[in-house]
C-alpha cells in the first residue's frame, strides 16, 4: 500500500494482507458462535463488572435456600427424628419470581441490541438463516437458565446427602429425583426463553422489551387468579387456570414429578386438566417459534 504525503513524496507500507487459509465453518459452525457469544453477553463475560451484577446475584438468591435447607439439615441433624425441611426439589423447580426477572433481564440484552445497533445484515452475511439465529439466542438463554436452575439442586442434593445418616441410603431413594429435576427444569427453561425472546424481539428497546416481559406473565397470571377464584378448591378448579403464561410450565412440572397434576393445582379436578396444560403449553411454544420465524425471516434482515 502506497501512501502519498503532502510534500509529494511516497511511502511503500507492505501490510501482509493475506487470504485466511485456516478453516472455514459452515452453518452449523456460525450458529455454535452466536451461541456463545449470546452466552457471554447474557454473563456479561468479557464485559464491565457491573453487567455481571444481576445475573450472578440472582444466581446467589436462588441458591440460598438450598444452602439454608443444608444447614439446618447438619444442625439438627442429631435433634430431631424427621429432618426438617423449608423446600423439597419439586418446588424447588419452580422459583418463578426469579426466572421471571432473570428472563426479564437477559432476554432483551441478548437480542434488542442487534437490531438496534443494525447488525443483522453483518450476521446473514455469513452462512446463517434466520432459524438458527433463533436456535442460537433461544439456546443460549434457555442452557444458561438451566445451568443456574441445576446448580442449586446440586447444592441441595449433594448437601442432603451429606448431613444424611447414609451417603449411598440417601442416593437410592432419590435416584428418580436424578431424572425428574433435570426434566422439569429443561421443560421450564425451553418455554421461559421461547417467550421472552420472542417478545423481545418485536422491539429494539431493552426497557420496553423488559417491561413487556413482566406485564404480559403478570398480567395473565392475575387474570387467571381473577377467573379461578379463590374458592377454586371447593368448587373443583377451572381451566381458566391455563391462561395463566407464568405458572403453566408448572402444572408439567407437578405431571413430571407426581405423575399428575399436583392437588394444590386449580387444575387439580379438571377433566383431563394434565392434557389441557400440555397443549396450552405447545400452543404458547408454538406461536413464540413462528413469531421469531417471521420476525428474522429473509425481508427482515
């Protein structure tokens, strides 16, 4: 490259540009990429300290039960005969309020700032379409929510086995609790990220995006308490209850664990209520997919 100065004389300045010649992923290599890098961002890896805050203070409020549940296991461990105890892993699944806020937070940091910042046309440059950037944000935020959902029941499972009389006792009478935690879990993550992604995708604000997030689980979840009732008990539950966007993954959750729906449910005495919120909840997945379809379709980018 020839570089010519104002007195008129020139430089020869040999930059070694070279063609890249190491290897060259295809779609599946990109997709991996973004993955990661929605990861990352969501982590706030690589980033100032104080986007690390939320995601691992959260992180922290999730895992204090299980570390209090443990220690008051070990303090009365040899007080009482019945081992107390504040939470057991099927409730434990479902800490709503805090993947509620963790979706809430991530969801549109992860993706409100590429179409804002216009760095689609960049992404589809490369051998990507829009389903896998989908498939890329979707599994980042859901591995990330089952990652900090299957970390506290380590804590809680390796902790009860420890203050246990018997290490290898306890082991077997919960290995069902080995499949049904890592089960209800993915169940819960895959449709928390499916719906917040998907909302956050219809704008490039992340405030708004947020904001939507929280209004439309708590805005369905008060109308639904409005329609069941409080009575719902005595008068046999109501399937209004799947309208419900924040606790319809765990009406699954109490069909993985219990094998039904769980007898505090307002679907408890609902004719085929397990199946009712089975569909509702595929119904909700589904359209979440075709709005991030339509949303990163080719005209979109």
């Amino acid at each position: 490259m020839t570089m010519v100065g104002a007195g008129g004389h020139g430089a020869v300045y040999d930059r070694g540009y070279r063609p890249y010649g190491g290897p060259r992923g295809q779609r599946g290599a990109a997709t991996m990429a973004l993955w990661r890098a929605s990861i990352r961002r969501a982590l706030g890896l690589r980033r100032s300290w104080r986007q690390k805050v939320a995601p691992f203070v959260l992180l922290a409020v999730v895992t204090l039960p299980a570390v209090i549940n443990v220690g008051i296991g070990y303090v009365t461990r040899e007080r009482v005969v019945n081992r107390i105890e504040i939470v057991n892993y099927r409730d434990y699944v479902g800490v709503s309020s805090a993947l509620l806020l963790f979706v809430a937070i991530i969801a549109p940091d992860v993706m409100c700032p590429d179409r804002r910042q216009r760095v689609l046309p960049l992404m589809f440059a490369r051998p990507l379409t829009g389903l896998d950037y989908v498939v890329a944000k979707v599994g980042a935020i859901a591995s990330i929510m089952v990652a900090f959902s299957l970390l506290p029941q380590m804590v809680l499972f390796l902790g009860n086995m420890l203050v246990s009389d018997s290490a290898l006792d306890y082991l077997t009478g919960h290995l069902d609790v080995l499949w049904k935690v890592p089960a209800a879990v993915l169940v819960l993550a895959v449709y928390y990220a499916v719906v917040g992604v998907a909302v956050a995708s219809l704008t490039d604000r992340r405030i708004v995006a947020g904001a939507c997030i929280i209004g439309i689980l708590l805005v369905t979840s008060i109308a639904a308490g409005i329609l069941v009732g409080d009575d719902f008990r005595r008068r046999g539950g109501s399937p209004a209850a799947v309208i419900n966007v924040l606790a319809l993954p765990l009406y699954l959750r109490d069909i993985i664990f219990l094998g039904m729906v769980g007898p505090r449910s307002p679907l408890n005495e609902v004719p085929n209520g397990g199946l009712l919120a089975l569909g509702v909840y595929l119904l909700v997945l589904a359209v979440g997919s075709a709005t991030l379809i339509w949303r990163y379709r080719w005209v979109e980018r």
